[in-house]
C-alpha cells in the first residue's frame, strides 16, 4: 500500500482534483488513501471484485 500512498504524495494533486470518479476493488486501504488525498472525487466499486 505504500507505493500507493507515494503515488499520491508525489502526483499533482491539481490535475487529480479535475477526476470525478475513481474505480476500485473493496480495499479498504485503497479507499482511504483516495477519501484522504480526492475528498470531492466519488468512489464506485468494481462490481467483480465484490
């Protein structure tokens, strides 16, 4: 999960603040690295991995 966490420290948050929506698995890692770094983008689940 940390290559994740980097990825978002290290990216340009101003370019990821135009996404709207974010595509994942159940990961509950995952989700709050998105809530925390893209508050405003929306999270939709991948229905295969549920």
């Amino acid at each position: 999960m940390e290559n994740f966490r980097k990825f978002f420290e290290e990216y340009d948050m101003e370019r990821l603040s135009n996404v709207k929506a974010f595509a994942m698995d159940m990961n509950a890692l995952f989700n709050r690295l998105v809530e925390k770094y893209m508050p405003k983008t929306e999270i939709v689940y991948d229905r295969y991995h549920m």
